[in-house]
C-alpha cells in the first residue's frame, strides 16, 4: 500500500493550519509553477539496497511516480528514499491550478496512494 504521511497547507496557512499530527507540504511559489515536497510510505525498492536495522536510508525511486495534483500530471525532478521507510518526492505542481484545495495523488509500478489527500495552493 502506498501512503501519502505528511501533508500540510500552503505557504500562508503553514503552519497554522496543518492537521494535527501532519508536518510536511512545503510551497515555494515562482511564476510558473510551484515545488512542493512531500513525504509518503510504501514504494518499494531503491537504487541504493535497503540495510536492515540502518538508522540511515538512501537511494532513488527509478522510474520516479506519477503524480498528480489538481488531476494535472505533476514534474517529478527528485523520488528517493531519505530515511528508514521515508520517502520524498519534489513535485513541480503546475502553475495553472486554482488557488484552493487540490487533490494531489501518486501512482507506482500499479498501485496508487489513498484517494483525498489535500494540498492547498496559494498563488
């Protein structure tokens, strides 16, 4: 199972009004496009082998997941693994969407991330 962990609000409602216990959308907005980085579980094996018991974890994600926000396809410029179980995607979330609430999603190798995740843009 694929599982979107930390999700939080964009730039002018973080950290305020995260959901209790979620740390972990960040928004930096430029003219095009905005980079969000988020956090999940579940994706399987990486570039790098896992060592069990390794208090550090390291490798990328090859092909990199699909995501999307908004039902847009999302640029995935970094996928990989940062700590035991911990994976981080930098996501280039299109410009285009609407300020607001949007769904954001992950697809990998079939299986998808639970439906209804928020990330909320703020132009």
């Amino acid at each position: 199972m694929l599982l979107f962990t930390l999700l939080a609000a964009g730039p002018a409602a973080w950290p305020q009004s995260a959901p209790a216990g979620l740390s972990g959308i960040y928004i930096y907005t430029n003219d095009d496009s905005e980079i969000a980085t988020a956090t999940a579980n579940g994706f399987g094996p990486t570039s790098v082998p896992v060592v069990s018991g390794s208090e550090t974890q390291s490798g990328m994600l090859s092909p990199a997941p699909l995501i999307q926000t908004g039902g847009a396809a999302a640029q995935v410029p970094f996928a990989g693994l940062v700590a035991p179980g911990e994976f981080q995607f930098n996501v280039v979330v299109p410009g285009s969407l609407a300020n607001g609430d949007q769904p954001i999603a992950a697809t990998y190798n079939g299986p998808a991330t639970q439906a209804g995740t928020p990330i909320t843009i703020q132009h």
